[in-house]
C-alpha cells in the first residue's frame, strides 16, 4: 500500500502538544512512520515536499523532516502533467500548493492522501482517499 503524508503531517510532532487532537495526530503520524521503516507501506516522496520543507526557518526540523526523503521508496518529480493536474484539483477549491501535492500522490498511484489540513479533508478526490493519521490507523489496523 502506498501512502503519502503532506508537509503538516511531518510538522505535527514539532507542533504545540498541549492539545489531546495535536498529540493524538503525533502519536499516529509516527506509528506510521515506523509501520514504514518496516516496509508495511510504501512511502512517496515529492518535489512538493522537498519545497515546502526548504522553506522551514527551522534548521532542525527540517533536517529531520527531510530525512523521510531518503526512507521513502517513491520520489515523485514535477512534469507537465503533475502541474496541469494539480490546476485542475485547484478548482476544487484545493488551495495550489496542496493541490500540488495530491496531484503527486496520485500521479503516484498512491492509496492514502495522510494530512492534517482540515479544509483538506473535507475534499473528495476521485482516485485517493484523504484521511487523518488518527482515522487512517484506525482504518487499515
């Protein structure tokens, strides 16, 4: 099974943990991650998140972030038709770099679209399902 996790799940663990929500998202998004390391899913990796993650103010973080680039088994580069996907996923009123980053799930034949993005979740896009960590862990376990 292929999964893609979008910039705020990797942020998740730096976030404030005094929320239940927040810490719950933590505990998920690294069980995953640790499901990954023992191969029971495939992780992508894309030019979205290299992006994104580049533009982190903090060197730490984003050193540990980038570190899932080398674990990932996938890396989804930019094409034409990655951008023109994402265009059209924009006018679901997806915000562009979001889009962005489903477009590379989906070009990458991904099965899970893992986020925190609220407004994101509440999106249907044929071809992947968009879940929470929590939600997802609950789902495939």
């Amino acid at each position: 099974m292929k999964i893609y996790l979008d910039i705020c799940c990797y942020n998740r663990p730096f976030d404030d943990q005094s929320q239940m929500k927040i810490q719950l998202e933590t505990i998920a998004k690294l069980h995953i991650q640790s499901a990954v390391r023992q191969n029971i899913y495939e992780l992508v990796w894309s030019y979205m998140l290299d992006y994104e993650n580049s533009n982190n103010p903090y060197e730490e973080k984003q050193n540990a972030i980038q570190a899932w680039k080398t674990i990932a088994e996938h890396y989804c580069k930019s094409s034409p038709s990655i951008l023109q996907a994402g265009k059209n996923i924009e006018k679901l009123g997806i915000m562009s770099k979001d889009a962005l980053h489903v477009a590379c799930a989906l070009h990458s034949k991904c099965n899970y679209f893992i986020t925190t993005d609220l407004k994101l979740l509440k999106k249907k896009i044929d071809g992947i399902k968009l879940i929470n960590p929590v939600d997802f862990v609950r789902e495939v376990e």
